[in-house]
C-alpha cells in the first residue's frame, strides 16, 4: 500500500441473500466491477457496507472472502467499528489473518461521549491493531463530530488518514489546513458532491458510495480534480448530482441512500437488493423509478461508462 | 410473571473484571443485595448494563449465571438490543434456555430509521422471539423517541409493556392515558425523578438505576406512591434528589451516571468498579468524592436502607 | 408586592381585534375573569402574549390599558424581552410610567449567543432598569437554556425569581435547590403539568397558560400543593391533563397552544381569537372541537370552576 | 435593477458610535470602500448588520442615509425581516420611500413555526410590499430552514431570488436545479467558500460577509468563477480561507464571524468597531491578533486588493 492512499475507495455493499448469508456470487461481481472500473482501493463493512447489521461470523466470512477475491490487486480496507471493544479487536485480528492491509475505526455508537472518551478509546484500541489504521467521522450515526483536535491526537497514534462523512465542508478544509504538513495522511471526504473540492484543496480523494454503481464515473471526476480540468470536472459532477437528485432519493427513508445503491446493483443485475433489517429493499414503485433513471443514465453516459 | 409487572426493576450495572470477564462474586453479592432489598424484578442487559459495549459470549454468560443466581426468585427480564438482527433472536434464545422471564427490546441503533422502519423491525423480530417481550425507549441512545403511535402498534404485537427513558413527562402522561384500559400493560419509568407522578397517575413503576445502590429506597419510594402518601413521598424523594445532586453529578462526562453507580457499589463493597470500553471507571479524586458522599447517605438513612 | 411572589400568575394572552389594534373589551373581560378567579397576579407580553408580533406602539398601549384595568389588585409583571436593547430599556420605561409592579427579561433571541454573552448582556441592561426584574428561561424560542451558574449571576444583578419555561424538570430541581437558601427568590414553573411538584418541592408556583381559560382551577391547585392534599392534587391534575390532551393538541402546529387558548376564550365569550401573524386562529372545523371539549369541560367542572 | 441580480452583494455591517447612534462617517467610508472595490450591490440590514439589534428609528435612518450615500450607483436591498408583521411593513415603506431598490424578507423568528405557515406569512406580506423583495433562509438564527418546496412558493409571489445562509451544499444544488429555468430568479450563497461552486453550477453570487473587508478579492473571486478560471480560483479561495482561519475565529463566540469582521474594518481605520447588544466588539488581545492577521494579509495580497 503505497502511502499517502488516494483516489476512489468505494464503500462496499455487501452483497447478501439474507440477514445471515452472503450473496458470494454478487460480491464476486460487484468486486470485479469496481476493480475493472479502476477504483484505487475497497473499504468493506463501512456504513453502506451495513457492518453494524451483519453478526460477527458473516462479518468474518465477508472479510475473508473479500480478501481472497481481491486478492492484492487494490488496498483492501475493513471497518471494524463495534460497541464492543473485544468484537473490534476480533475484527481487527481477522483482517490481519485474511490478509487485509487496514482497518478503519469509528467511535463506539451507543453511549453518548466526549472527545476526551473517544480519545482515549482509541488510545487503548490502536495499542493492539494489528494492521495500519485509518479513522472515520460519520456523527449522524455515532452521534459525536469528532473535533480536529482529536483527530490530531489519533494521528499521533498512528492513524494514516481519515474519512470524513459529517459533509460539514468547513471541517473538511479544517483537516486539510491542519495536515497539510502531513504527506502521508490522507484525507478522504465521505460526500460524493464534495470530491472536486477536496481534492483541488489539497486532500486526497473519495469513498464514494455511488461508485459501487459508476466506479468508473468517479474515478474520471476524481482524475479530472487532480488535473483540474475544470470543464471535465463540471460535466462529471452533473452526473454526480443526478445521483442525488434520483437514486440518493427515490427512498424518503432516512437510509434511503444504501437501499438506493442496492437495488441499482440488482437493476444492472450485479448482486442482490437485499438488506438487513432494520433497512430493507426498495419496494416495486421504488424499483421501477430506479429503472427508469438507469435508463437514462445508460444513454446518458453509453460506452463511457 | 404476575401481569401487569409493576414495582422497582433496577436496571442491573454488570459486574466485571474486565471488558471480557465478569466480576462473578459482585454479581453475586449485587443480586442479593437487591432481592433482600425488596426489588420486584430484575433487568439486565440495558444500558446501565452496559450490554453493547459486551461480546456475545459474555453477555449470553451473564444471561446464564443471573438466571442461576435469581432462581425465579424475581422475574427476570433481559435486554436483546442488538444492531444485529440475527444478534437479538441469538440472544432471545438464550434467555430463554437459561430460564429468563422476558426479554427487553429497543430500536437498532446504528442506522438512522424512521417510525415506520421501527414497527417493521419489531413486526419481524417479535414473530421469532421465544419469550414475552417489553419495549424500552431510550431516544438518547437509539436516536429514535418512539411515537405513542408506534408504542400502540409494539402493543398490538404482544408487547407487555414498554420502559420510557426519554425523560418526558409529556409522553409518559401520553403514554398512560393511551393504555389505561390494558390493565395488563405496564408503564415503568427510566427516570427516577418521575417514579412517584407515573405511579400516582396510573404507571406501573420504575426501572431505576439507583436501585443498584439502594433498592430499598426505591421500593418504599413506590410502596408510598402507591399509598398517595404524600409526605413518605416527599421525604424520600429530597433522598432520590440528593442521588442526582451527588452521584449522578460526580463524573462530568455524558454516561456518568452509570460511572457514579458502579463506583458507589464499589465503595459498598458490593461489586468491582470496572466499566468496559469506551465507558470508563471514576478517578481517585472522584471517587473520594463518592466515599464522602456515601457516608452522609449512610448517616441520614441510617439503619432504615 | 410581597415576596417572594408566588401562586398563579397567568401569561395573559393578548385579546386582539387585528395585528394593530387591542380588543379593548375582550381585554377588561379577560382581566375580570382572571382576578375573580382568584390569580396571585398577571403577567402581560410574554409568549403567550405575542408580545414579539406586536410593535412597540401597541405593546405601550396594552402595557398602559392592562395597568389601568388592574390597578393594582394583584402584582402586574410586563414582559419586556426585544432583540433590540433600546426596545428593552424603552418598554421598561414605559411599565414603569404606567405603574406595573415588576418586568420580566429573557435573553435577546436572534443571534445565537452564549451563557458568557447572556450574563453580560443582562449586566448592561439590568442597571437601567426602572423596576424590579424577573428572569424567564424559555430556550425553544430564545435558542438559549441559561445555566444554573447563570441564573445564579442574573439573581446577584437583582433578579426576583425565574420563570422556567424549558421543560426540564431536573433543571428545576436544580433550581429549587440552589436557591432554597433564598426565601425572596421564587421559582415559577411555565410548565403547568409541573406546578404540583414545583410547589411541593420548595417552588413558588406556576406561569400557566390554561389560566386564561380556568383561572380557578390552577389557583385550586396551587392551594392543593401549598396543602400536599394528594387527592385534591390528582383529581384537578387530571383536568389539566385534560387540557394537554384536548385544548392544547387540537391544531398540530409547533405553537397551537396558545392558538388553542385564544380560540377557547372566545367560544367562552372573553375576547377575540385573532393572533397577529406569523400565528393565526384555529380553523372552523378545529373551532367545533374546541367547542365540543369545551362543552364536556364545563359539564364536568360544572359550577366549581 | 438589472435582473437576475448576481454577483458580489455585500451585507453591510452597520457602523455605529453606540447602540443607539450611527456611525455616518464609518458608513460613508464603508460604502465607498465596497463601491471602489466593485461590488454589484448592497444588502443592508442583514445579520452582519445586526438588524434586530437595532430599534426601529435606527433602521430607518440607515436606511435614509445608506440610500443617499449609494445613490444609485448599486442596486441597493434592505433587510425588513422583524417579529412585528407591522414592523417589517412600516420598513418596507421606508425603504421604497428613501429610494431602496428591493427588500429581503426572512421568517419572522420567535415563535416556532412551520412550512405553511411561513408561506401563510409570506402570502400575506408580499402582498402589501411596494418593492420588489428576495428571500432569505437563515435557519441557525430563525429556527426554520425553507424547504424547496416553501421557496417555489414563495417565488410564485413575486421573489427575484433567495439568500441562503444554511450553509448546506445540497439544499443549494437542490435549489438552483430547481430553478434553472426560471433565468430571472437569482440565488445567493451566504456562505463565502460556496461561491465558486454556486456560481459554476448555475448560481448568482454571494452575499459574502467578508467583502465587508475585501471587496475586491470577493469580486474577482466572483469573476474568476463566471469565467471559470480554475487556477485563479484556486487562489483566491485559499486567501478567502486564510479569513475562516483567522479573522472569523478569533472570537470563540457563536456570532463571532461579525464581530471580526467590525473589528477588521476598525483597525483597517474604515468605521467604528462597536456592536450593538448582545454582541460586543473583541476585546484588546483579539484586536491584536486581528491586527497580525491583517499585516500579514495586506502583505501577501499587496497591491492586487
């Protein structure tokens, strides 16, 4: 894994028959659709990974198999976030024996807590990972922004980055004013829309969920910010915006997001629709708005997608 | 299990040793020193119980030896809560084997969900459970605050009764006067402060966290609200009122309460003052400040707690 | 004005013809009503009284009208809170010509401001103040919940007592015990579901709404907690309950109580139901609830209200 | 009044000697300041302006003067938002009276409302405007953020566009998606870093609090935009940053962003540094590191501002 880690890491669906089995032939697909779109890496069990739905043992199981299916040709990240400590480390310690290069670690998310608490949590978690680390910010579901101040403190535990999801574009700059001195530590942002920005400020690129979908899409908007190519950059970011104002809403729920992504998926016939509860499948009248705007969007975009 | 449960269900602190051991002997010692101080139930699991920040084995071990260790003595309910659907019915089953009474659930935590999303969750779950179940609303932690709406339809599916942590007083009212004419649906109280109101305007009762430390305050507590003795009531009310004014208070961070309780009980002798990850125990001056506190209890209570 | 003033002390609502003109009869019946329903004063320009709809003209006027109607015959207290300084200092002015007891202050509530800002701010105007001052805590409408540090700052500048409109009974208790030593300083709930509890607790009384409607009922059950009557207290606090219930549910939007009680004291025939914009009177079909719950109100209160 | 109005549209501080006097020779030297750096217009009577701060003779007498000062050589928008719908009325006229040429309406912000009843508000407002207005959504200072759907309402009244100081990119997007086919309907970001994107994704300009300051970087910030010059760009938005790292945090009060920016303006010798109540101006050590900060500025920006 060559330092500073940039580009387009998507945040993996994970691709399931039911709460308890992976869909092994769709994780296949949809892996070899990512890397065959370029993508610079793959985050696993993140958010839209829905890692906190999935028990332990299919966690493993994803994890291994990912792993193997990969098989080195990109940076394999895994989210090992947990409420419980001892489940974290676990997760850490089976990325290690699969052969994962990093873990990604969130806040606990059930009791609410301060900065001080965070800080120390990953001052006793990081003391045992086995692998490299990057940290996560995602408060409208751990409930805690964490400040730059704290991310600071959990560079100097060794984090080599961060993903930032708050889609707070002040923070972004913050991270990105404050590690700039920093080559090897990437900064990430979590929002899609916030891509360009981030990385013609000087950060390092996207884990984009809707590149589960267009992966190549995303690499050409991340590719046309390095080169700030403003007018690539302001046709591909058009495209990126349809996204939101389509597949990102068809859903009124408040994860509707994920649910969007996968029934995409399973439109363009790439792995399952379903979720975990508590999310769950688009219904038919959702569905077929999904095929309708993937329609469009095949015309729209024809080969160069 | 007489319904409706109604009385003092101290939501019971989980002794440990460490985040991966359980402090056997303080289990012991707490779970006889609340049945001897006339509690009319027993809850574990909940938040006072740390349960997310457990590994399953753990938590299904602590399933075990309480249920040994009360010997339907009291009911004995067990939270279930769980980001992991295929986690809550795992644990459901072994409350179940090990002889529990009834289970405890609240929404998934992790995803934000909408008020439709928590009645299908619960619709799937409730069908699979083995065991009788209560609802537990806690908005502060879950991110959700149930509506009464909601309440009505966990009903309809065979809840027993619901534990409102919320800490309004608005809903509870609402709460109350909704299932008024369900004389076997219980009511409780997460908040200590509200046990005499809920009780003298028709609830059931409280799950109160400071019952861990003085069971039989709470129970006179509520044997006088049941009696509308307004001046028992009072009088041990200012005691209930010096609990937040002291232990509750000592730690400044946002789960402090569940710090206070575990150092108070650690300082009776009762059990270890272990908190697993990312919760955390008292410092040395705090904890003075516990022993110091303790003993005026001790003084003004004298022999009568 | 004997102190520490205490008892019922309705927020008298603001009888209008339209958002510029007083309904001068509607406000001498709804004077009358309240003080032959026994209220320990009155308190005028407040949010229940629009104060902030109505422009400084009109607010002098009712502020003059209001003193002459009383005249006397129990404490008058004039909300004087603006977002403007001399707005401030300008209507203190003129309680004080047209001979109100006291005004009442709460924090300027368009800039976000903090507890630093609030006390400083206070400290500036309090000094210029012509009358004794009273401090109102309401965050849901000022974006600030003054801290008990603060409050305790704002009662070294002068302050009388505190009406506490946040909802937060433990913040009541809190205040109630910070100032038990301070016989003067009286503790209103705004919280009228509060006011049996405030007032066996050590609190003062209650600034409530529904006073408007059922004078009597609330001085009744002010009198019932100065007595700790336990019986008394649970049959009047029902029909209050009521009132939450009914009166102040009826129109679903964020401030319907107050729409509500306009709405009641005109189908009672006190005054007129028009509010100044941005708030507006109930609709027709919500107009015939309130007139159906109105009719079972007086039937069950019959005579003793 | 060209329309769409676009480009750089300062929102004027309001220079003043103390909480109830002007300071006219700051606002001459204000106003020339921002006409010689290029500005396309001025808002006056904003937040930045501390409108609310300011009783309503103030109001009218900036008014007056700022319109004689401009005369014309601007378009000039007065901020009318108020509490008092006769109040925001009673502005309107003066401002059509001293020769304005448009006004800026938020919702009235004391009493929670909803979307209805803004555009209940609204509805009845614009009605009796006799100029021109836009919209403004500020939902940090008036509690409520305009959906889309309030704002197509709204502009179905007559709006010639929308300020929106949320701060939130996707609502942005959302509404100049929205209303992309409406080419006389202008919209404004009130959050200075979003002015390239707006303006490249089919926005107007901002009204940017720091060209109070800068007027000359904002503008050319604004022109390299339109001409989507991306180096440019890229530059001057690192010096726009420079000010959220300096001069806009000096102050770690919630509206510190004004009180730097009147602070600046003093030390650059342009107007008087005082705030109105509740705010206040930085105190000695803050006005020093204001005055580093600008060296280092006006070093590194030399004669180009």
């Amino acid at each position: 894994m060559h330092l500073p880690l940039k580009g387009i890491i998507p945040p993996l669906v994970t691709p399931l028959e039911n709460y308890d089995k992976l869909d092994i032939q769709g994780l296949n697909h949809l892996i070899e659709h990512l890397i065959s779109g370029g993508v610079h890496g793959i985050f696993i069990l993140g958010t839209n990974g829905e890692a906190p739905s999935l028990d332990y043992r299919l966690r493993k199981e994803l994890i291994k198999r990912t792993c193997e299916i990969v098989n080195h040709r990109v940076p394999l990240l895994v989210g090992i976030t947990d409420t419980s400590f001892s489940g974290s480390v676990d997760l850490a310690k089976a990325s290690n024996l699969a052969g994962a290069d990093a873990v990604v670690i969130a806040p606990p998310f059930y009791f609410p807590i301060d900065q001080e608490e965070v800080i120390s949590y990953f001052k006793t978690l990081t003391q045992v990972l086995p692998l490299p680390f990057y940290l996560y910010n995602i408060p409208s579901h751990t409930k805690i922004h964490m400040t730059v101040d704290t991310v600071k403190k959990v560079k100097e535990m060794g984090a080599l980055g961060i993903k930032d999801s708050s889609g707070d574009m002040f923070y972004l700059h913050s991270l990105i004013e404050t590690f700039k001195s920093c080559p090897e530590f990437s900064i990430f942002t979590g929002t899609e829309l916030f891509l360009p920005e981030t990385v013609t400020s000087g950060g390092h690129g996207a884990v984009a969920g809707g590149a589960n979908i267009f992966p190549r899409l995303f690499v050409r908007l991340y590719e046309a910010s390095v080169a700030q190519n403003i007018e690539t950059i302001a046709c591909l970011k058009e495209k990126v915006m349809k996204l939101y104002h389509t597949v990102y809403k068809i859903s009124k729920h408040p994860s509707g997001i994920t649910m969007g992504i996968k029934c995409t998926l399973s439109v363009m016939g790439i792995c399952n629709d379903y979720l975990a509860p508590p999310l769950h499948n688009l219904n038919q009248a959702e569905r077929a708005q999904v095929e309708h705007v993937l329609k469009k969007f095949t015309d729209s975009f024809n080969v160069s997608l």
